[in-house]
C-alpha cells in the first residue's frame, strides 16, 4: 500500500505549492506506485514433470547395475515393512545398493550423472520461451518471471542438468557425504514437505538457514501464492497444488505425451489443477497456450492491484 501521511492528509498536501517541502518528500512516492508483488515464480516438479523418468534411472542405478523397477519395488516393500519414509528409504538403499557393488559415489560424480537426465521436448528452450512472452505483454512492465524447482530428487543430479542455470533456486534432497560410513541424509523433501518450500518462495525466505515459521503478514510477503503457478505430475504433487489453489495459486499437471491422462484428469475433476496438458513444452503446444492463458491473467491481475496501489 501507498503509505500515507498523517491521517491521510498527504493527498491534499500534494498539490499545495505553499506546503512545507518534507511533506511532499513524505508523499512523493504516490506518484510512482509503491506495488511491489510483481513478481512470478513458476514453481516445478522434477521427474515425471521435466524429466519423463526418475532422475536416478539415467546413470546411478545403471552405474551399481540395479535394474530400476527392483529398485523402486525394494523402497516400496522396506518402508512399508519399516514403517520408513519412503523418500528416506530410497536415499539410504541407493548407497547401501552401491556399497554392496564396492563402489563410492560421491558428490562430484552425481553431479556428473546430471548431465545423463533426459528432459521433455521443448524443456530446454521453455524458460527463455515464457520469458519472452510475458515481456511482450502490454502489461508487463516491471514484471519478472522466476523459475523454481522444488523436487524430492537429488540436489547434486540436478546441478548436473543442462536446466540448473535456469533456476532461481532449487530445493530438492541432499546426502552428507562425510557423515559415516555411507552418506547420509541432510535434507529429504516429502510430498508435504515441498509445500514449506512454496512458503519459502512466497515469503522470500530462501535461505535454508533461516527458519521460516515466524509470522508474516501477508502484505509483507514478496510473492504472493496468486503469482505462483506449480506444475506436477501425479500423487506426490497433490500438497503443493492444493495450497497453491486454497490461496489463490495455479496448479498444472502434466503427462507423459500420447500416455493416459487419468492420472492428471483425476487431479483436475479433484480441483487441484486449472489445467492438464501433455508435457510437451515446446512453444505452441497446449502446455505452452495453458501456461500463457494462466500467465495473462495473473498480469491482468497485477495490473488492476497496482492500479488500486495507486489510490491508497
Ligand atoms: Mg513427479
């Protein structure tokens, strides 16, 4: 809001000459709006989003010679029997998997697994596409875009990828690769897990130091969750998109193209996406006019509170 001078006075102050000159300094930000939330986070999930496999399926299971499907069907079976995470339960089999292989995958060699990952058609040139976009919309001044990818994936196979760069941030799992004898878990993202990271974005609280459960209101807080727009693939997304819509969010869920759509239909008929759409990312594809409609009406939206900004 337009901060205003005692008891609302300022606006008759503006155009008296003969006033004092602190108070039209104390006033002089009305004519240049004081609207700050213009910015947009596109906020992602990895695999099954971008990727059409899990990112471990492209060169660590294939370098400790696991056949994918026993992998993900030993997760299920131990964390079901142990009552474990199941997120908690892949990262730790992964390594115990290896160990058993007598090899040692460390930080800098997952890192270089990254660059295995296969992406969806049309991801790579996707960020600066929708850039594009948005800049040549009437209103789009002073609007900026930003990308997010929130994934119960590995930190270090994503910085691997061709797609890091595009990044503002990346909030995904992570190992201590000195914490035993084998790494061990420093972060893991659960499906609910992920929604703390969409309040990080939404409070400009990025910086995992810092705690992110003290109170902020609401007009305090940089991205408002109607700028964000999350995009998924299934179950594990359902946390993120349902706080997204409960807020005034977006939600798009995506599938493998020429796959079935039941998965994301179920989502939509469940209200928990705007839209579905084929992960085909390349410009001109449904993915791409969805996002763009969404992405239109946020800047519509934008425009009309910064306008209102301006009466304050
Ligand atoms: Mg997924």
């Amino acid at each position: 809001m337009v901060e205003r001078v005692s008891g609302g006075r300022a606006k008759s102050f503006d155009t008296d000459a003969g006033e004092a000159r602190s108070v039209r300094r104390a006033s002089a930000p009305k004519a240049k709006s004081k609207f700050t939330k213009k910015t947009i986070a596109l906020v992602y999930d990895f695999d099954g989003t971008l990727s059409p496999k899990p990112m471990q399926e492209y060169a660590f299971l294939p370098k400790i010679g696991v056949k994918a499907e026993d992998f993900w069907a030993e997760c299920t079976r131990v964390a079901k029997a142990e009552r474990a995470d199941p997120l908690i339960t892949y990262m730790h089999l992964m390594y115990k998997k290896a160990k058993e292989k007598g090899l040692r995958i460390d930080r800098k060699e997952l890192v270089a697994q990254g660059r295995h990952v296969e992406l969806y058609q049309g991801v790579e040139a996707w960020f600066g596409e929708i850039e594009g976009y948005v800049k040549a919309q009437r209103d789009s001044k002073g609007v900026t875009i930003k990308h997010y990818l929130v994934s119960s994936g590995l930190t270090e196979i994503i910085e691997g990828t061709k797609i890091y760069k595009n990044f503002a941030n990346v909030f995904a799992s992570e190992y201590w690769f000195d914490a035993y004898d084998l790494p061990f878990p420093k972060r893991v993202i659960t499906d609910t897990g992920k929604t703390q990271y969409m309040f990080r974005i939404n409070k400009g609280i990025e910086d995992l130091g810092e705690s992110i459960n003290s109170h902020m209101p609401e007009d305090a807080r940089p991205i408002p969750f109607s700028n964000m727009i999350y995009f998924g693939d299934g179950d594990t997304d359902v946390p993120s998109m349902a706080l997204l819509k409960k807020n005034g969010g977006h939600a798009i869920a995506v599938h493998t193209p020429k796959a079935s759509a039941d998965k994301c239909i179920g989502l939509f008929n469940a209200g928990r996406c705007d839209f579905y759409a084929p992960a085909d990312y390349r410009k001109g594809s449904d993915l791409f006019k969805r996002t763009c409609l969404l992405l239109d009406r946020m800047l519509a939206d934008i425009r009309v509170e910064e306008e209102r900004a301006g009466l304050g």
